[in-house]
C-alpha cells in the first residue's frame, strides 16, 4: 500500500516549501481577502465596549445586541454555504457574498447619513455582513488550499497567520481610530471590505492555472 506524501522535515526544505507558499501571489491575495473580509466584520467586536456604552449608552448586560446579530448572520450564512456547497462554482458561491457584504456595509454607511444610532437599526449590518462573510470564506479557502494540493496544511496554517496578524493590527490601529463615532465605524467596515474586494477580484482576474499548477510548490 503507497504511503501518504509528506512533506520532509528537513529544516532547509521545510524552509524553503514555506517560501513557496507564503510568496505565492495568488495565495497571499486570497488569504488577504478572507482576512479583510473578516476585519469588517470583526471592527465591531474589537470596537464593541466604545460602541454599546458610548454609542448607545447600554450597559454590560446589553452586549447581545451586537453579539447576537453576528451569530445568527453566522449561523445563517454556514447553512447557506453547505447548501451552496457542489451546486454553484466556488466564485459564484464568494460574488453572492460580496454581494451581501456589500448590501450590509452600504446600508450601514447611509443609514449615518440621516439617522443617529438607534436599536434595532444600527445593527442589523452586523448580522447581514455575517451571512455574507459566512458565506464566501468556505469558498476562498477551498480556492487557496487547491493552490497547493500537496501542503495544504501548510497553506492552511499561513492563512491563519496572515488572518491573526490583520487582526492584530485591526485591534491595535483601525478600531481605535475609527471607534470615535458610529458613522467612522460603517465608514471602517464598507473601506476594509473594498480593500478585500479589490484582493478578490485581482486574484479572480489572474489566468487559470493548469490542472498540476500546484505541483511545484511541493519541496523535495
């Protein structure tokens, strides 16, 4: 019986497979559009004791508002995705969710335009970005993982750093600079969801890879 490929634990070649993974264009614009995308959404939940105190004047017990929407959006948005799942195309399946993202931020930014924030209203976009980002993640992943059929761990693992490290830096500069009004927040989730975008759809027009196109980036 054949056994499994692995990769060589050889320090050198362990090196250098994670090069070809980590600078690889076309992993680094989707680990980058996964990862923003999920920044807009996150704003809020770094920025959340500014936005239910300061904001709308709520107490501690009152964090649900926000914390609810978010996970029934999630909730939603995973049902959506599996029953998506072998039906639609994987690029199909993330338009539809930047279609809903972008549907939520936008409302998010106009409802400022003319109204102060106000419950139920000012976070309704929460729950709406979730089903949205729920929805296009799964497919992103797959897209990325397919770039490297033979380190798929090791691609996996990259994408989660690349998705900390954004969200350090969410935590540490974005939120506190846009944390001062409810309209600078919208603001933050629509900005951080067109830089995403932008990711996505520089990577969607990148020719398409042969069928072996992954090949290479095994180490040997």
């Amino acid at each position: 019986m054949s056994t499994p490929s692995r990769q060589s634990a050889f320090l050198p070649l362990l090196i250098a497979a994670y090069r070809h993974v980590a600078w690889n264009g076309r992993f680094l614009l989707l680990a980058g559009a996964a990862a923003i995308n999920f920044s807009g959404f996150f704003i809020y939940v770094l920025s959340a004791p500014v936005f239910i105190y300061g904001h709308f004047g709520l107490n501690e017990h009152q964090f649900a508002w926000l914390f609810m929407s978010g996970v029934v959006g999630m909730m939603t948005g995973a049902y959506i995705s599996g029953r998506l799942a072998g039906r639609i195309s994987p690029e199909r399946v993330v338009g539809l969710g930047y279609a809903i993202m972008f549907a939520a931020a936008l409302y998010n930014v106009l409802y400022y335009v003319w109204f102060p924030p106000q419950l139920p209203w000012s976070i309704i976009h929460q729950g709406l970005y979730a089903v949205g980002m729920t929805i296009a993640m799964p497919a992103i992943t797959l897209l990325l993982l397919d770039l490297f059929p033979r380190n798929r761990g090791m691609a996996s693992s990259l994408q989660g750093f690349v998705h900390s490290f954004l969200s350090a830096l969410n935590a540490g500069i974005a939120s506190p600079l846009l944390s001062a009004t409810a309209a600078l927040l919208a603001g933050g989730m629509l900005g951080l969801l067109a830089v995403g975008f932008v990711c996505w759809r520089i990577y969607a027009s990148l020719p398409a890879l042969p069928p072996d196109g992954g090949r290479h980036t095994q180490a040997h």
